[in-house]
C-alpha cells in the first residue's frame, strides 16, 4: 500500500469523526438554546423552565442521557462526562436549570452524597446510570 492509498483510506474516517464531534454540542448546548438564562457564576449557570422539575429532567435526558442521575430532595442531579445539572424546582413555580463544571464542586467531592456515579472519578458509565427511581415533581 502507498502512502497516498493509505491517506485516501484514512480521510473519510477523519472527516466522518469530525462530523460526528461538530454535530453534538452537548447537553451544556441544547441547555442554553431551551431555556431563559437566568444568571452566571464562573462556570455556572443557571436557567428557568416554565415546565416542573419532572417534564424537564426528561426533556433534558432525551436529549441526552446522562452517566448517572439521582433525584433527592425535590431536586435531579444528572452528571455527564464534562458537566453536572441540577434541577429543582423554581421560586414561582417551573424549575431551575443549573449547569456547572465537573472539574468545580464535583471533583472536590460536593455531590458524594447522591452516592454511586456522584463521587470524583466515578465512572462515566455502568451500573450507576439509573439512581433515581423517579423524577422529581
């Protein structure tokens, strides 16, 4: 095999995972585009929905399932490979979108508490994915 056939090979695969990476903005994306921004703190921000915690967890999810998620305390922590969101519920009613870095209070522990999938290097995936039995309502 030449050099060139050897390039010509490997280019559709580049150009077929550069399209699969530039198509997917991530639930950090799809976040910001459903919903009203609300406030910025550093890496985190946080956004309205008109819809309860439980309509909008599983708007949130089909668009993007999570490595883990738990509900605890009316709230539903989803965690993802590069972020955390939290969701409960809003002031007025609807609910509050928190998005935040998993490199801030995630890795320094402050989710340990949902338990299997919330503690620093857990695994992105595995048995941890389903943690809640239900959504928050």
């Amino acid at each position: 095999m030449t050099r060139f056939s050897a390039r010509m090979r490997l280019a559709p695969m580049l150009l077929l995972v550069f399209a699969a990476t530039a198509c997917g903005g991530g639930v950090r994306d799809y976040i910001a585009d459903a919903y009203a921004l609300q406030n910025t703190a550093g890496d985190a921000k946080t956004y309205t929905s008109n819809d309860p915690v439980g309509t909008t967890v599983s708007n949130i999810v089909a668009e993007e399932e999570p490595a883990a998620r738990k509900a605890d305390g009316g709230s539903e922590y989803l965690r993802y490979d590069d972020d955390i969101v939290t969701v409960s519920a809003g002031p007025g009613g609807g609910s509050l979108v928190r998005v935040e870095d998993i490199d801030g209070r995630y890795r320094s522990g402050g989710f340990a508490y949902l338990g299997p999938g919330f503690n620093p290097g857990s695994p992105a995936g595995g048995a941890s994915g389903s943690g809640g039995s239900g959504s928050a309502k």
